[in-house]
C-alpha cells in the first residue's frame, strides 16, 4: 500500500461518506472516513455498513462507537488507511488496542500486539523481573483468556542456561511463594548451588544460604507447580537436603528433575526419606547424582514404601552390585512404578537379581538396563524372566556384551512373551548365529514393534536372515541393523525383503558396506514398497551409480519422507541426478548428503533444485 496519499486521506479526508462518533461522554470525537476503504479492510465494517445496518442522515453513513476511546480509533483508523502500526502514545494501552482490534477484525494488529506481548515478557524472564512477568501475564490472561497459546507461555516458563544471581533468586522465590498461573519452570543449568543470598529477616537475620535452599523454601509454600527441572545445578548433597525437605511439605509437585547434580549418597538418602512421606510426586529423574551403592539401597527402601513414584532414573549412579540387589527386592514390593532407568550402574551378577523381580513385578512397563556388564549368564536370566513376564512393553538391554548365547536365549524368550514392543540389543555380540536366532523368533513374535540390533557382527548371513524373516512378519515398523557388515549381499537379501513387507517405516542400515549393488537392489525396492518412510544408507560405499539410483527411484516412490545418503562418494553424475530428482519428488521432507563432498556446479544444482520442491524442509550438503 502506498503511504503517502491514503494518510492524507486520513488527514484531509475528501468525498467521505461515513461520520464515525468514537468514545463517550466528554470524550468524543467524529472520523470522517470511506466506506469502501473500510468495507475493504474489514470485515466488520463490511457487514456493519452494509444497507441492512447502517443509519443516513444526509447522504451520510453515521456509525458509533462508544466503547472504544478516539485515541485507540485513531490508531486503528491509520492502520486501515495505510497499514501501518503504531502507537508512540503514552497514553493508549496495547491491551485497549488489542481488544478493539479484536472487536472490528483487525487480525494484523491483534497479531503484532501478541507478538509484541510476548516479546515483552521474555524479556522480563530474560533479566529476572520474574513479578513483572507475573504482573504481565496476568493482564494478558484477563484481556485474551481464550488464547491458548499464551495461557502456554503463562504457565510454563523456561529459564535454562541464563545465570541469574542472587537478587533475581531471591525475586523467583518471592514469586513462588504466590499464587500464580505458573505449573511447569525449567531452571537447570543455572548454577543454583554456587549462588549465595541474603535472606530476608523472617530467616535469621543476616544469615546467608546458597541459591537452592531459597528456591527449596519457597517449595514449601508453593501450590501451583508441578513440574520442575533444576538438573545440572551444582545443587550438592547439602543441596538436595534442602529439596528433600521440600518435598515433605510440598502438595502440589508430581515430577521433579535432578540430573548431573553430584548429590552424593547423602543427598540420595534424604531424597529417598522424604519419597517415604511425599504423595504427589509420580516422576523423579536422579541420572547421573553420584549416588553410590548406599544412596541406591535407600532409595530401594523408599520404593518399598512410596505408593505414587510411576517413573524413575537412576542411571550412571556407580550403584553396583549392592544397589542392584536392593533394587531387585524393591521392585517385588513396588505396585506403581511403570518406568525405570538403571543403565550403566556396574549392576553385574546382580542383573540377574532384577531379571528375577520381573517374574513378581505387576506393573512395571519400560525397564533400561544398558551397558551393566550382565553378561550371557545375565541373558539368560532376562530371557527366563521374559517367558513368564506380561507386563513389560520396552526393554534396553544394549552393551551388555551379551554374546550369541544370550542373543539366542532371549530370542527363545521372543517366541513365548506377548507383551514386549519395543527391544534395543544394540552393541551385544550377537554375531550371525544369535542374529538368525532372532530373525526366526521375529516369524513367530507378533508384539514386537522396535528392534534394535545395531553393532551386532551380524554380517551377510544374519543380514539374510533377517530379511527373510521380514517377508513373513507383519508387525515390525522400526529395525535398526546399523554397523553390522552386511555386504551387498545383505543389502540385497533386505531390498527384497522391502518389496514384500507391508509394515516396516523406519530402516537404519548406517555402516553396512552395502555397496553400489546393494544401493541399486534398494533403490529397486523403493519403487515398489509404499510404507517406509525413513531411510538411513549412511556411509554405505554406494557411489554415484547407486546414487543415481536412488535419485530415479524418487520419482516413483511416494512415501519416504526421510533419507540419509551422507559419507557415500556419490560423486558429479550422483549429485546432479539427485538434484533433477528433487525438482520432481514431492514426499520427502528431509534429505541428508553430508560428506559427499560434491563440486559446486552440484551443489549449485542441489540449492536450484529446493526452489522448485515444495515440500523438502531440509537439505544437508
């Protein structure tokens, strides 16, 4: 719109046929205006204008607003007439503005002033004005209550990563001890421990305390949040002391994260106390606490007696075998935990422990076990447990080192469990014969969804297998059997497979060596399977004739959304191939070429190739 002459329309109107009286009382002023500008840029004008609703006098349109203040109207009618915003009035509210904006049809505005609301209330998070936010929000809510995105921005607030001090502590206690709109605060990464502020005289005068126990005190009074995130804080065990007493007196919390906090088995015991007593919080994340075999036996105590944690982790906590086997005798006890994390904890011997409390566990559903040395004697267990379990839908039991011979045995448990949907036995040393196992256990399973089966030495023959076993299983949507030397054999032997699965979406087949044969059967099977709609060929050795291949098969393929060709030597003949593809491909959303190390006429052909896709959101060169 050109500015110049419609603001002097504005100024100086001529041939206006509409007297608009804006405001009440004393206040009142008549705009002279258009109505074909204003049935033009409004809708509201257009109806309240219209024939049926509009009252003349004198070959004139008279209209009038008295509930809307001619210092807003005048903004609002500049902005009709020119389409520009602004309000360098002292005087005018954005919330008056907004809320005739709202009432005549202006969206443009109504969404700059949100825009500029929001704006504005990050940056009071930003430099710690947190009542100011408070103040801000509220007076948002009360002028647009039914908008859900800032009833979102008002309730939930992520303050991560900014490194306040103790005057915007302080001022974050004060605000939680309100009551407020706010239910969800992320404040991890904030160095809470190492921050020391004066407290107000209702402590003891003039004492100091760290950071965290401010913000625990203000737990203690607190009855709106149930969420909060204060991982990574160098909270200490005297630190989670402080949360732990918290908790006991806090009736509103129901998930709490405290990773990578060194809380120390000291912390770890007065957390697991104070569980004893809590009955809200149903999430607690301790990943990575350092809380030692005596914090994880008194937290073991605590799952005995809690009857509302769902969702527990305590993974990299050097627990050991000790805190293992107290785990173990918990979990016999427990009736509410559905999710627990115990990966890397050194458990050993006494995984066989927890794979033994699977046959009286009742209600636990996602357990991680990964990388904790159980061994093929701890397969065994596992597969066992497996055979009588009916509860458990997710188990990780990578980097366990779990051999053929426990690959073989659990997948004999696959044959007899019907819960299981989900498995990662990544990194195990399954080799081909623990892989053929389980690809004739995967004929017989039919809850199986996810498998993960990467870095396993599966090699051709496992690779076979697997595939033959996908031709008959109608279950299985997401396989990973990265890093496993296929060979072009392997890759073969699964393009077939593709061309006959009708479930599968997502296959990783990363570090295969597959080779340009093994591109082109795949890019053979792409043209005929109609349901995978993520593919990962990594660092495969393709070339640019299985390149080229691939790029014809997206003309034909109408289902894969994602597709990771990086580290391939696809070469000019490759890259230009894949570019032409693009143009014509109107499915995939991602494409990743990373170190292909194309010329750049190619990559020039690649970025010229995006103008014409409309639906690729990501290109990696």
């Amino acid at each position: 719109m050109n500015n110049e002459p419609s603001q002097i329309l504005v100024e100086n109107p001529k041939d206006y046929d509409v007297k608009i009286k804006v405001g009440a009382n004393s206040n009142i002023k008549e705009f002279k205006a258009h109505s074909i500008i204003l049935s033009a840029r409004s809708d509201y004008f257009k109806t309240a204008l219209s024939s049926q609703w509009a009252k003349r006098e004198d070959g004139f349109i008279i209209f009038d607003k008295p509930n809307i203040s001619p210092l807003v109207f005048e903004i609002l009618i500049n902005y009709i007439y020119t389409g520009t915003f602004s309000n360098n009035n002292d005087n005018v509210s954005f919330f008056d503005i907004f809320i005739a904006a709202d009432e005549i049809g202006l969206l443009e505005i109504t969404q700059k002033i949100k825009k500029l609301w929001r704006s504005k209330a990050n940056e009071y998070l930003k430099h710690g004005k947190f009542l100011k936010a408070l103040e801000f929000y509220d007076e948002i809510l009360k002028n647009c209550p039914y908008v859900t995105e800032d009833h979102e921005s008002a309730s939930k607030w992520d303050l991560s990563s900014y490194s306040y001090g103790s005057e915007e502590i302080n001022e974050l206690s004060n605000m939680l001890c309100k009551k407020t709109t706010l239910t969800s605060l992320n404040f991890s990464n904030n160095k809470l421990g190492s921050i020391n502020v004066f407290m107000p005289s209702y402590f003891k005068r003039s004492r100091v305390k760290a950071g965290v126990k401010v913000l625990a005190d203000a737990l203690c009074k607190n009855s709106t949040l149930t969420f909060l995130d204060i991982g990574n804080n160098n909270l200490g065990s005297e630190g989670g002391k402080a949360l732990a007493n918290a908790l006991r007196k806090n009736s509103t919390l129901t998930s709490l994260d405290l990773q990578k906090n060194h809380l120390g088995s000291d912390g770890g015991k007065a957390l697991a106390d104070s569980l004893c007593k809590n009955s809200t919080l149903t999430f607690l994340n301790l990943h990575c606490t350092h809380l030692g075999s005596e914090g994880g036996k008194a937290l073991a105590d605590a799952l005995c007696k809690n009857s509302v944690l769902t969702s527990l982790n305590l993974g990299y906590n050097e627990l050991g075998s000790k805190g293992g086997k107290a785990l173990a005798n918990a979990l016999c006890k427990n009736s509410t935990l559905i999710s627990l994390n115990l990966c890397c904890n050194e458990l050993g011997s006494e995984g066989e422990a927890l794979a033994g409390a699977l046959y009286k566990i009742s209600t636990l559903k996602e357990l991680n076990l990964s990388d904790n040395l159980l061994g093929p004697e701890g397969g065994y267990a596992l597969a066992d447990a497996l055979c009588k379990n009916s509860t458990l839908t997710s188990l990780d039991i990578s980097n366990n080192n779990l051999g053929s011979f426990g690959g073989t045995l659990l997948a004999y448990a696959l044959c007899k469990n019907s819960t299981l949907a989900s498995l990662n036995l990544g990194n195990n040393g399954l080799g081909s014969f623990g892989g053929k196992a389980l690809a004739n256990a995967l004929c017989k399973n039919s809850t199986l969804k996810d498998l993960n089966l990467s870095n396993n030495y599966l090699e051709t023959e496992g690779g076979y297998s697997l595939a033959d076993a996908l031709c008959k299983n109608f279950m299985l949507t997401s396989l990973n059997i990265s890093h496993n030397k296929l060979g072009s054999y392997g890759g073969k032997g699964l393009a077939y497979a593709l061309c006959k699965n009708s479930t599968l979406t997502f296959l990783n087949l990363e570090n295969n060596d597959l080779g340009s044969e093994g591109g082109k059967a795949l890019a053979d099977a792409l043209c005929k399977n109609s349901t995978l709609t993520s593919l990962n060929l990594f660092c495969n050795d393709l070339g640019s004739e299985g390149g080229k291949s691939l790029a014809d098969s997206l003309y034909k393929n109408s289902t894969l959304t994602f597709l990771n060709l990086g580290y391939n030597e696809l070469g000019s003949e490759g890259g230009k191939a894949l570019a032409d593809a693009i143009c014509k491909n109107s499915t995939l959303t991602l494409l990743d070429l990373q170190k292909n190390y194309f010329e750049l006429e190619v990559e020039k052909a690649l970025t010229d190739a995006l103008c014409k896709n409309s639906t690729l959101t990501f290109l990696n060169i």
